[in-house]
C-alpha cells in the first residue's frame, strides 16, 4: 500500500459537498465571500486577487507601539530604524507608550486611541501583543507587524495563544505580519541601482541577509518579507502581490515550512501566468531539518517529495544553498529571454573546458556540436590542432588579441548557441584582463546570455570587481556548480513558462456525473472491499477485469464459465489489505473443479483468520503487461496527491514513484511518468512490445480527477497493480484498496 491517513472531516470537505449539493454558500475569504463561480468543485478559490500590500511597504501613517529613546533598551534601536525608513519613504510616525511624553523629539502618544489619523501600518513591539491588536482593530488600522515571539514555534500553549492572535486579526479585517518575525521589511535598500529586482520572503531573516547583500555587487533589491509565523499574512500572499509589482524580476524564497499548500501553488501558478520566475530554499528534506524548522515558525514542513513535485509542477526553481539561491535568482531576474537552448563551454585551456563540459552535460545541458563550417571559421584565429567542436579551447594567446574578440561573436553568432560560458580558473594579467573586457563588451551587443565563472579565491580583482561586476549583461558566478545550477534554472524557467497553461484553468467547477456516483459508494470511516473499490474505478471511467462475486461453489463455477477461463479467485471484504499473505488469492485455475476447490478453501482460510466476507471474486485473468501502481493518499500541506510508479512488489523495492497534485492536465501526467527510473519498461525492453502509454495517462487523469472531486472524503486509494496493457489494448485495474476519511 503507498500508506494511509485517516483524518477528520475538514472544511474543505464540507464546502465540496455543499457545491455538489448545489448550495449557495462558499468560503470566505477576511470576511468577503467568495463567489461561486471563483471556486473549483473542492470549495477553493481559483483565481483570487493578490492582495494590496501597497500600504504595507509604503505607508503614509506608522504607529510605533512600545516605542522607546532610551538608552540600552532594546525597542530604541527598533524605534530608531523604523522613524529612518518612515522618514524615506515619506510616512509620518507616530510614537506610542503610556509614559513617555516624547520619543526622539516627536510628541508620544499614550495609547493607540489617541492616534490623530487612520494608521497604514502599526509596529507592535510589546510582550503580549493581543491587546494591542484589538485596539488597532478599533482605530481601524491597516497593517500591524508583531515581534513577540513564544506563539506557534514553542508548542500547544504558543499554539493556541497564535490562533487566538489569528481570530482577533480575523475579526478586524486588519492584516498581520508575524508574530516571531523581524525588522527585515524596513532595511535600507538601495535606490542608485538600476534594472529588474529581486524581492524576497523568507521565514528567516539571517536566512536572508546574503541575498540582502547581493545590493553590494549590483544587483537590485525591491523588497524584503520575513513572514514569520505566518498567523496572518503568508508567503502565499507576498509571492501574489511580488508576482504584480512591474520592477521585480525575480522572486527569491527561504521557506522552512508553509501555512497552506493549496494557497502557495495559487500564488506560483499567478507569478508563472506572469512569468516572473520564482526560487526556493525549502528545508525540511530531511528529519531533522523538518524538525529544527517546526521550532523555529511553528510551520509544517510537509512530505518533501511532495513539497517537491508541487515546486516543479508549478514551475517554482528549488535549489539547495543561499549561494545558489543568490546566483540563480540574480541570473533569472536580469537576464533576456533565451534565443536558443545550446551551450558553449569557452576556455582558454583544455583541461578546463572539458571538466565544465562535463559538467554542463551531467547537469542536463545541451552542448551542441558546432558545424562544420562553424568550427572552420573559429580555426582562422585558434590553431588547428585545439578543438573547437564544443568545448572551445583557444589556446589562451588569442585573447591577448583582436582574435579573442573575433572568436567570441562568432560563437554567438550561431544560431544554436543561447549562452555561452567562459571559466576563469584564475588571474594571470595581462591576457585574463583582456578576455573580461571582450566578454563585456560582448555581452552588452548580443541578446543572448553570456556566463563568466571567476575562480581566483581572493575576489579582489580589478577584473572582476570592477569590470565583471560593473556589467549589467554578464552573468558571473565564483564556482562552476552554481553557474551550471543557474543556467539549467534559466533554460528551464523559460521553457516552463512559454505558452504555460495553468492547471487551475481545466480545474472542474462542478462535480461530475462520476462523483454523483461515487457518492453512493462512500464509507466514512471504513475501508471498501476489492468489489466495492473496484465499483469506484468504474465509477470514473476506469477499466477492471470481467468479474463476478459470489457467494457459494457452485456460483463460483457458473461466474467462471462467463468470465472465461483460466480465471483468478480473490476473497473480497472490508477489512482485508492483504490478500497474498494471507493465502486468499489463487491464480490460474482452468476447470470448475479447481475453481470449487478454491472457493472452499478461500472460505476457510476466511474464517481461520477471522477474516468477514462479502463474497468471493471470480476474475478474469490478465497477463502480458506492465504492472504499475496509481494511488491516492493525503498530503498535510497539499492535501490529495497522486501518486504513479512500477507496481506489483517492485513499488516496496524500488520505490520508484512519482507524486502530482490536483489539479494537473495531461502534460503534467507524462512528465510524472518521464520522471520514473523504469520509465523504460513503458516503451518496451528484452523484444517486449511498448505499453500503452496514452491509456495509463488516462487512468492517471481519471485517478486526479477523482482525488480532486472527492478531495478529503478519501483517504487513500491504492490501484495495484494497474496492468498496462501493450499498445492500443488499454490498461486494466486489476486489484484496488480504497479507504473513506472519517
């Protein structure tokens, strides 16, 4: 079995219902009902407007409550920075603390009811911020930011005083940042750069500070969200409003768990509508980090190889490190739409050009065999006897040249090549000097992406400090891994992004004839037997053998004339799950004497193990296939997820599966089976002839569709095996586990 959850009927589940039913009543969403026709058959919003966190970022009113001027305490720093930033982004600030007349000169408010205008924004910096929040809930303050922390990230007492902090801010219509976040938001940020930017939300300020500082080599920062424990506003919402803002060119993430899974992928799917690619830092790939992250913002991690195929499935960039967080978020915000998807490695050594090249493959990346012709133009200034195919080595003495030049236009001239990447293993004036400036100068004449690895340890450089870094079209990186990490990232953005359909497009907005049905067959609580499992697949529109079940021998026999022989025999009840341990399976039978056999030997098999029956199956028997397994289960984070792999006993070795999550079209079906080790077996090995591909989409799609529309009502479904059936013949459920949620 791929695992069972059985949890408590949500929401959700009850707002399915109501829509099926055809009830008026939906979600709402801070006290605004959504419309019906906003939701898909699940009860959640499909499309909604990305929150306006204009007055956020730039307010016209700031309260500072808590503030202070004196000397060693900690809100004077806070209150320090924050009347700089009001002051730059032309605010007016407004102290307030019940003793103290004046704070840094300005007139001290005592409490937030003597406020004299409407407040944008409203910094809490008391211990117990709930009061406070209520005040400004009656002033009708816009925002609030809470820096208290022991909330959710300290356990159930944290837990319950977040959600009573979550309910006042609920009630008010007022918006939240925090608690447990920081001063990240009001940083200075440059405003001498120019070009795209990078704004950035992170769960973690210092997670953020590297990004912070990328300002130092250039590269543009718009805005900053520590989102902390998320009792309000979540990164769901900052990746919405980011996605619209016409200066943000990239959006860079530090996540260490989500408040809602169905709410992020919405907000992906907005900011890949717009194509403004996104990057992430998610931990949690392991125990203990899924762990260190729950102390910190009280957050749930999720499954990550769910977290994982939910990223990729709406075109969201995860990497590993903040370095490589950097480096791909800064490419991917300033870079021009790729002309073409093949690589050149370019290097004035041999040695260097073919470890990159090496690596460039091993990444994915197409390196393309530069034509004939194209080579023989590059041999007019690089000796004949280097190679110029792809990796090019120029030999290192025709970059002292006008030839260095020559050679990198014409290079860029191919219309195969989309980037080119230069290593710079280290600097030896006077030939590297001129090798950055004719890359430079290159770069700033060509569309194409032009990438400079700068090895030297030191970074001190005139080259590279000032030249390379002083260039808005060249790319540099310090590490190989990080530019190749980068430029895959940047190929396959775009890639993902042009003609991208969103999956919340074809998302069902009533229920189907299908799910009618399926109604019928649900239990809560209860697992379905293998009869009544298989009455759900049929329900929607998935193949399972001729069978029959019966009650006694001499209807086994009468079942298995009408089946046709040779015939499989299955005990079939609520409350087996597995059937071949038990002995309760028996296979190949060719005569009615063996199938009366079998039917009284199933039966007592049965009642040795006290095992309750409804009847026996008499099956067709299926060969000549591959056997894979499609599944259901739930998702903490997500909610229901498919999942598709090599079945039979090879899905507990192997564990070669593939995870989707609902909504996905038949694109995203294909590449989950593209992502499998054996996808190989599908397409036929050892003069096997292929399966049939197109007919296992379709029961994957079948499968999704049924997670979707029943949503938490099922808690898993587990088709396996599913035999795929050689081409054009279909594919066949030949054994099903269903279990109803409670």
């Amino acid at each position: 079995m791929l695992g069972s959850t059985h949890g408590t009927l949500t929401t959700d589940s009850r707002r399915a219902r109501a829509i099926a039913c055809g009830e008026r009543s939906g979600p709402v969403v801070h006290g605004r009902p959504a419309q019906l026709g906003d939701l898909d058959v699940s009860g959640r919003p499909l499309h909604a407007d990305a929150p306006d966190l204009d007055r956020f970022f730039r307010p016209r009113s700031v309260a500072v409550i808590g503030a202070s001027d004196a000397e060693g305490r900690p809100n004077t720093g806070v209150t320090r920075q924050l009347a700089d930033w009001a002051e730059r982004v032309g605010a007016r600030l407004y102290p307030v603390h019940p003793s103290r007349p004046s704070v840094f000169g300005m007139p001290c408010r005592p409490s937030v009811a003597g406020l004299p205008e409407q407040i944008d924004l409203a910094v809490v910096l008391v211990g117990d911020p709930l009061p406070v929040v209520e005040e400004l809930a009656e002033v009708k303050a816009r925002f609030a930011v809470v820096f208290a922390s022991g909330f959710a990230e300290t356990g159930p007492e944290g837990e319950a005083a977040q959600r009573r902090l979550a309910a006042a801010v609920e009630r008010s219509g007022m918006r939240l940042l925090g608690p447990n976040t920081n001063l990240n938001a009001f940083e200075r940020f440059r405003d001498d750069l120019e070009g795209p930017a990078i704004a950035l939300i992170t769960q973690s300020g210092h997670q953020g500070r590297p990004l912070f500082a990328l300002q130092e080599l250039g590269i543009r920062i718009s805005h900053w969200a520590p989102t902390g424990n998320e009792a309000d506003l979540e990164t769901a919402d900052f990746l919405s409003y980011f996605a619209e803002q016409p200066e943000v060119g990239a959006i860079a993430c530090y996540l260490e768990g989500l408040k809602d899974g169905r709410s992020f992928l919405l907000a992906a799917d907005r900011a890949a509508r717009r194509g403004v690619p996104v990057v992430a830092v998610k931990v949690g790939r392991t125990e203990t980090g899924a762990r260190t992250a729950a102390s910190h913002t009280g957050k749930l991690t999720g499954a990550d190889a769910v977290v994982d195929a939910a990223l990729r499935q709406y075109g969201v960039i995860r990497v590993d490190g903040l370095d490589e967080l950097q480096d791909t978020a800064a490419l991917l915000a300033r870079a021009r739409p790729p002309r073409a998807d093949g690589v050149v490695v370019y290097s004035i050594s041999g040695g260097t050009g073919a470890h990159v090249a090496d690596l460039a493959t091993e990444a994915g990346l197409r390196l393309p065999v530069l034509s004939e012709a194209k080579q023989a133009e590059l041999h007019q200034w690089i000796p004949g006897y280097l190679s110029v195919a792809n990796p090019v080595d120029n030999g290192g003495h025709p970059v002292g040249d006008r030839r260095g030049r020559k050679i990198i236009d014409a290079i860029l001239d191919d219309p195969e090549v989309g980037v080119l990447i230069c290593p710079i293993t280290g600097p030896f004036p006077p030939l590297s000097d001129r090798l950055v400036r004719d890359l430079v100068e290159a770069a700033e004449q060509t569309d194409k992406l032009v990438c400079v690895v700068w090895g030297s340890p030191v970074g001190t450089e005139p080259a590279y400090r000032e030249v390379l870094l002083g260039s808005s079209r060249v790319a540099t990186f310090r590490t190989v891994g990080n530019c190749l990490t980068a430029v895959r990232a940047y190929l396959g953005h775009h890639r993902f992004t042009t003609g991208y359909r969103s999956p919340f497009d074809d998302a069902p907005r009533t229920p189907s004839p299908s799910y009618r049905k399926a109604q019928a067959l649900m239990r809560p609580g209860e697992q379905l037997s293998e009869h009544a499992a298989k009455q759900l697949l049929r329900a929607y529109g998935i193949r399972v053998p001729r069978e029959q079940l019966v009650t006694s021998a001499a209807a086994a026999v009468r079942a298995a004339g009408l089946v046709g022989y040779p015939v499989v025999m299955k005990a079939s009840g609520a409350r087996i799950a597995h059937k071949t341990e038990l002995g309760l399976v028996k296979i190949g039978l060719t005569s009615a004497s063996q199938v009366r056999d079998a039917y009284r030997e199933l039966t007592d098999i049965a009642r040795y193990e006290d095992v309750p029956l409804d009847g026996v199956l008499v099956c067709q028997m299926v060969e000549q296939g591959v056997e894979m397994v499609v599944g259901v289960t739930h998702d903490d984070l997500f909610g229901p997820t498919v999942t598709v792999g090599l079945g039979g006993v090879l899905v507990e070795v192997l564990r070669d599966t593939a995870v989707g999550v609902p909504p996905f079209g038949e694109d995203q079906a294909r590449d989950m089976l593209a992502g499998l080790r054996g996808r190989a077996l599908l397409d036929g090995v050892r003069g096997r002839p292929p399966a049939d591909l197109d007919a296992l989409v379709e029961v994957v799609l079948r499968v999704q569709r049924m997670a979707f529309e029943l949503g938490d009502q099922l808690a898993e479904l587990d088709i396996n095996p599913l035999m795929v059936l050689p081409q054009g013949q279909g594919a066949v459920a030949l054994d099903a586990l269903a279990v109803c949620s409670r």
